[in-house]
C-alpha cells in the first residue's frame, strides 16, 4: 500500500522515515510465519478493498488504529468495519 506523502504521528515520534517505515512493514511481512500469512492474492485482495476506503489515512484504519497492510496480512483477520468488509 502507497503512503500517501502525510505525516504518521507514531513514525515521527519514533523517528521512522516513510523509507524506513516501509522497509520495516516489507522485513515483518517477509518474515511472518507461513501458518498465519494470508496467501499473496486474498493479501492483494484486501488492500485493494482498504485503498477504496473512507476509513483508511495514512495507511492507518480510523475504526481499529491498525496498519491496514500488517492487518490484512494476517489469514485469520478480518476488517474493522461492521459490516466487514473483506
């Protein structure tokens, strides 16, 4: 998922550039346990449904405060919204 060019209040308090904070989300997506990985497709899936949504900022969900990509990444989550909506 593209950042949209805003500033992430956590990433700047922790001091994280958008380049940094991409590369950590690409090394914990790579090195995520297989059992509990969404396969590549439903992954793509989900975020493509996340990038249409009123409730994405930032890359962060407004309902939950997650990370739409480490959220959707995960085969046994679900969305936030009621009703879900991947």
């Amino acid at each position: 998922m593209a950042l949209s060019g805003e500033v992430c209040i956590p990433c700047l308090q922790t001091g994280l550039s958008d380049k940094d904070y991409e590369q950590t989300l690409k090394n914990y997506l790579k090195y995520m346990d297989e059992d509990i990985k969404a396969p590549d497709k439903i992954y793509q899936d989900r975020l493509a449904v996340c990038s249409r949504c009123e409730f994405l900022r930032n890359g962060m969900c407004r309902l939950c405060g997650c990370f739409a990509a480490l959220r959707a990444a995960k085969i046994h989550n679900y969305c936030a919204d009621t009703p879900v909506r991947w």
